[in-house]
C-alpha cells in the first residue's frame, strides 16, 4: 500500500513538474495570448484611473509622460508578437507538400515526395506552445523551400522532457527581430528518424 501511496505521489509530482514546465494546445495558445491582454488591460486601468483623477490643472509630469508611453508599447509590441506567431502557426497548418521544393533540416536536404510528404504532415499538426524553463537540446535549422520561390526560416530542437519537438519562430541566426515565440510537434522526431535525420540529443 505505502509503494503504490508513493508511487501515486511520484506521478503526481512528475505530472505537476511537466505542466509547470511547458503548456501546448489550447492553454499554451491562452497563456500567449495572455501577454497580448494583460498588458493591455493595464493601460486601461491606468487610462481610466488618470482620467478620474485629472483636475485639468497643469500638465502631465515627465514621470507620467514615460510610464504611459511604456503602457503604450508593452501591448503594441506584444500584439505584434503575438499577430507573427499566429501567422507561423496558420502557415505550417496549411502547409501541403504540393507546395513544397525541398526542406532542408541542419545540412541535410530533403526531396523525395514521400518524405517531404511526411514532414509537412508532422509539421501541420503543430500545437500551440509556452515554455517556462527551456527543456529542449542543441536547435537545428530548418528550411522550407517553396515552389513559388520564397523561403521560410525555422529552427527545430528536440524536446527532452517527453516526446516531441519545439519549433522555434525566432528570427534566422544573424539576423536581429523580437522573438515571434515557439511550436510544439510530437511526431516530428520519430518522422526525421525514419527520413535519416537526427535531431541533436545534446544540450545548447
């Protein structure tokens, strides 16, 4: 009774250590969205409480003048984040392999249309995804070539903590940009196993 007690406590700990650690679907998507709403929110508040307190005498101090511009941006640049990590969700959801000239994942370059067609299919069910601690190994880039000519830049990282990989939305190595946030794709390990490519196992 004591072992299955303990045992019960373990998977318990385990299960609360995971959920602390990183959310996907619909409450990594919730928990996204919240730093577009939260900062917003705040500016109302404030917006609504300077407005109530104003006397219509004198101006607004310098210390006021740069909280509220800082109120201004925080939801301007996290609805900006936010619209970007939407717009790589939609793209990888509607990805068909019809549109695809090759991938590229580290060095390795992928053309075959089977194996593309596989990793477009792992790639369309990417989840919504917020990490709090990391967990994920060494990333590897990912290129998605399309027929049409244009180019998507990705990186890809094996997640550690439980099967999966996390695909990150950031800008291309080199280039600076805000962080347009990261995916979540289960079956994409085991389909570049069976391609031939190895995601690195090892921490960045």
């Amino acid at each position: 009774m004591m072992r299955m007690r303990t045992a019960g406590i373990l998977a318990t700990s385990t299960e609360s250590a995971n959920q602390e650690t990183k959310l996907t679907g619909v409450w990594g998507f919730v928990e996204e969205l919240s730093f577009v709403v939260v900062p917003l929110l705040l500016l109302l508040v404030v917006l609504v409480f300077a407005r109530r307190t104003s006397t219509g005498e004198g101006g607004v101090s310098l210390k006021g003048t740069i909280v509220l511009i800082i109120l201004v941006l925080l939801p301007a640049i996290s609805s900006w984040r936010f619209a970007r990590e939407v717009k790589n969700h939609l793209f990888l959801h509607s990805l068909t392999s019809e549109q695809i000239a090759s991938f590229t994942v580290g060095t390795q370059e992928i053309v075959d249309e089977r194996e593309k067609a596989a990793l477009t299919q792992a790639l369309n069910q990417v989840q919504w995804f917020s990490p709090h601690h990391g967990g994920w190994a060494e990333p590897v880039d990912l290129r998605i070539r399309l027929k049409s000519g244009n180019e998507r830049h990705l990186r890809l990282a094996l997640y550690l903590k439980e099967p999966g990989a996390v695909v990150d939305f950031g800008p291309p190595p080199g280039r600076g940009g805000l962080h347009a946030g990261h995916g979540f794709c289960k079956s994409l390990p085991s389909v570049l196993s069976e391609i031939g490519v190895k995601l690195p196992a090892k921490l960045e």
